[in-house]
C-alpha cells in the first residue's frame, strides 16, 4: 500500500501481525523503521555513494559512454547509479577527455517524460536539501565543468546534468549520497589512490573500473569494497537470477543475502528442527532394508 512515512506508515511496520519489512531506500528510512520498532526483522538494501574508476589505460570513449549512462541514466536516481568518476591524473588532467565528457552529458535533452526526444526527465520529487546543495553550490577548490540548470521555475522537478570537477577526499560530495544527476571527478595519482577514495564513504554498493589491463582489474577487484563490481561497463542495470544485487557497510541493513541470489529467498522462511521426526524416518528406512 503506498503510503508516505508518517502514522499509516508507522503502523503499517509496528503493527505486531508484520513479521519482517524489505526495504529499498535510503540509510536513514532503515535507521528510522528500526527507531519505531527496535526488534524488527528489516531486510534493506539501501544507500550508495558509487564511483567508476578510470585508469590511465582505459578506452576513454568507451568510459565516458559508461560513466554518461550510469551517472545520468534514469536521472542519476538509481541507488547503483555513478555519482564519483575517480581519475588517474593522465585521464583527469586530459583536456581532450574532459571536453568529451562534457559534450557528452550535455547533449542529453532534458525534458517531459512525454518527448520521445527527452533522456532527462523529470526527478521523482523537488531535489531535498543534499541533492540541492549539490546541484547548487560548489565547495572549496571545485568547478563545474557542467553547471545543472533548473528548466523551468515552474517544474522544480527538472534539472539539466551536472559535472562537478575537484571533489576533495572527505568533502560534502566525496561521501554524501545525493540521488540525481551530478557527477563529481576527482583526481587519483595512481590506482591505489584511486582505491582508496572509492572506499572512503560509508556505503559499499556499486563500484566499477574502466581499464584494458587484467593486472589493474584484479587488483581493484580485490581491494574495492562494494557488493557488485562492475569492469568495462555502466555500474547500474543488475539482471535478477544473473547479478544478486546488495552492498556492505551502510548499503546494507540486515542478514545481507543479495536480492535477485539463491539464497535470499530462505532468510524469509522459518526453519524447525524435529529429532522425534527425524528419527521415525530413519527408523523406517532401516525397517524397510
């Protein structure tokens, strides 16, 4: 039943008949069911603050491609979707690579969900105030590549993209989930470094490299910490039965089995153990050799 967070919501989850509560939302919705009822079973999958990391051999046309489609995709919406692109400093110092970029997101009309023509359309609600500071105001030592524009100031709905440049480590934009479409670059002086920016948010759902060399990718692999690990492709888009989805830290509230896995389905079932039944049916087996 679609309800907002308020007493029909409350109640809904309090309510003593409901056993277990899935959830796909933000941290601070989990964090709030569980405030209304300490003891519930909460099953959340929930925020993301997601990079693509792109290393100095990457094909470069085909990470902006990539990193395009996963930052600006469904408005940037997705819990999956890329809000950080975290460049060695050849790729991020590469003006060709910038321009490109820049071109690229720029070229996505923004418009009504009603034009065929429209690749921005219309954000669920008006921007809360994380997503709005980030469409709006820029921190010490950041630029806009791309400057997101409100289309009309009678549809707070609809923003243009946005690319930020110099997003600092620790920074409002380097760890705060913002749920729209901008995009924040940051500079890496190898991949290690790179490595450790990615993983220095509270949340560990999507992560994803751009790079043509197998060492490179193995090491990220091994060292990144995110539940989905994406190589040489966009970061959102998980196919149920293929790609269980789920994150660690903050992305993750509960037992953690991933949705879409084999085994997500048995955290909701409840399991009895019965010696005396047991027991009667290998007694008859026995019986019947």
């Amino acid at each position: 039943m679609p309800c907002p967070d308020d007493d029909v919501g409350r109640a809904l989850i309090t309510d003593p008949r409901v056993d277990a509560v899935i959830l796909t939302g933000s941290a601070e919705t989990a964090r709030r069911f569980l405030t209304w009822r300490p003891d519930l079973q909460l099953f959340a999958e929930t925020s993301g603050k997601n990079a693509i990391i792109i290393t100095a051999v990457a094909d470069r046309d085909q990470a902006i491609r990539d990193l395009v489609r996963s930052a600006f995709g469904h408005q940037g919406q997705k819990c999956s979707a890329a809000s950080l692109a975290i460049c060695e400093a050849e790729v991020y110092d590469d003006p060709v690579f910038r321009r490109q970029l820049r071109d690229a997101a720029a070229s996505l009309d923004a418009g009504s969900a009603w034009e065929l023509s429209s690749r921005i359309t219309p954000l669920t609600q008006p921007p809360a105030e994380a997503l709005r500071r980030a469409l709006t105001a820029l921190d010490p030592g950041e630029e806009w590549l791309l400057e997101p524009r409100l289309m009309s100031t009678e549809h707070p709905h609809l923003w243009s993209p946005g690319i930020k440049l110099g997003v600092r480590r620790g920074s409002f934009f380097h760890v705060t989930e913002c749920f729209g479409p901008v995009l924040g670059l940051m500079r890496a002086e190898h991949l290690q470094e790179a490595i450790v920016l990615a993983n220095g948010t509270p949340y560990g759902l999507t992560s994803g490299i751009e790079s043509l060399d197998d060492r490179e990718i193995a090491g990220w692999s091994d060292g990144i910490e995110a539940g989905n690990l994406y190589v040489n492709r966009p970061i959102t888009g998980a196919m149920v039965g293929r790609q269980p989805f789920g994150g660690w830290k903050a992305s993750s509230i509960g037992p953690g089995a991933k949705v879409g896995g084999p085994n997500y389905v048995l955290q909701l079932a409840r399991w009895r153990h019965s010696w005396s039944a047991f027991s009667r049916t290998l007694h008859s087996s026995r019986r019947g050799c």
